[in-house]
C-alpha cells in the first residue's frame, strides 16, 4: 500500500521499497522495529507535524508544595516541553476592584468615542508592562528526562494548595491515534533510510566471503549510500519542518 496508515504497512512499505519480495532483505523483524523505533522518535523531536501545543489544567496538592515541583506524569507523559505556566486562584473582581474600574471606563470610552483604538492599546501595553515589573510571570524548568515542572518560587508562600495552573507544553502525538503520520513522506523515505542502512551494517559482516558462482557481499557500499540519504533526510527536516527555537522554554 502506497498510502501506509499502520505500523505493519509502513513496515511492508519500507522493505518493499528495499526490493522485497524479488531481493531478499537481510534484516530481521526485529531491526526493522527498531528502525520504526528510532525514525517515529526523530519525526516527533524535529517535525512539527510530530508534536502539538497543549493546554494542561493542574489542580495544585499538598504533594506538590512538599516536592516543590509538579510530576507530570500525572498531567501527561508524552509531554516533551513545557513553555509557559499561568496562575489562577479561587479571587474574585468586585465592583470596587481597580482592575473593574479600569475596564469600566475603557469600555465606556470605547463605546461614547471618547478615545480610540490605538490609545486604548497603548494604555494596555503600558499596564502589562507595570504588571510584568511588579509580579513577573515566574520561571520554569523542565526537563523530559524527570519529566518534572518545577517553577521557582517559594511553593509554601505564594501559592495554596487547591489552585489551578494552566500549562502550555507541546506534546508528541501518538501514531496509533493519528496513523497520518504513517504516510509523511519524510517519515516513510527515513525508515527506509534506516532499514537499508541496518542492512548494509548486517552484510558488511560478509564483506569478503566468495559465495558460488563468484557473487560477493557489499555491504559497505550499501550502508554508506544509506548513509548519505539519512543525512540528506535530516538537514532537509531541520532546516524546512523543524520548530523555531525557543530560547525561554523550560
């Protein structure tokens, strides 16, 4: 099937692009699940059609204000980056509140004409930026490996437990839910990449025996060719489909 939606079919896709069934490809059922493996891995990491921006709601525990830190694993495992946190508690805006009283008379200016657009704009700019002064949002450090969120602030003075924090992360998406991903066209010429270059490395191990009828093994020039097509693969992945870098990602 030229349009894979399974991980059997781009499996098949793959040694049939090799040559098989007519050549026989020298690469176990095994090695060929790894090479699946390690090319689902690279698109999630590198393809932006491999991950998707998340909003995750967390209700703050005692646990959490213990550790000093939040186990994502209990949020979502397949979280691979977090890059913003937002704060909400259980306070209300009453009519005496400024910040009522301040979108009371912009909404009122809006309406009546007195002001515009643009100085309305202006106006709140210059608030976010006194706000971002005076209470900054906090910072956030994260790493896949502990799969932890911790923020840095002091977790028994500045926040209670029963609050919520939303968390903006990016997520890899899974190819058993999505099975599009299967017919990427550079997730399938990458496995293929990887199984020919597996089978390269297997054959190299008979690089000089003389089978009958004076027919040799090149498994080395196999496994350079496939080579020079992953390294293709990847430049072309990482500069056209990869995410801009994020310099304050936690």
């Amino acid at each position: 099937m030229a349009t894979p939606n399974s991980r059997q079919q781009i499996k098949d896709y793959a040694l049939r692009r090799l040559g098989a069934p007519v050549i026989e490809i020298n690469v176990d059922d095994s090695q060929v699940e790894d090479r699946i493996d390690d090319a689902l891995q690279f698109f999630a990491e590198y393809h932006f059609d491999g991950v998707e921006k998340m909003f995750y709601k967390h209700q703050v525990t005692s646990d959490d204000i213990t550790n000093g830190y939040i186990d994502m694993n209990n949020v979502d495992s397949s979280i691979i980056s977090v890059t913003r946190l937002f704060q909400f508690s259980d306070s209300t805006i009453n009519m005496f509140d400024i910040r009522y009283q301040m979108a009371l008379n912009d909404f009122y200016g809006l309406r009546s004409g007195l002001s515009n657009i643009a100085y309305y704009d202006s106006i709140k700019r210059h608030l976010s930026l006194i706000q971002q002064t005076l209470d900054p949002e906090k910072n956030i450090r994260f790493s896949r490996v502990t799969n932890r969120l911790y923020v840095d602030m002091d977790w028994s003075e500045d926040i209670d437990a029963g609050e919520y924090l939303m968390v903006e992360a990016y997520t890899v998406l899974d190819p058993e839910t999505y099975n599009e991903i299967y017919n990427d066209r550079l997730l399938k010429q990458y496995s293929t990449a990887l199984i020919k270059r597996q089978w390269g490395a297997n054959l190299s191990k008979f690089e000089n025996v003389q089978l009958p009828g004076g027919v040799s093994f090149n498994g080395t020039q196999l496994f350079e060719q496939a080579q020079q097509e992953i390294e293709k693969i990847e430049d072309e992945v990482q500069l056209r489909y990869e995410l801009p870098p994020n310099f304050i990602t936690g």
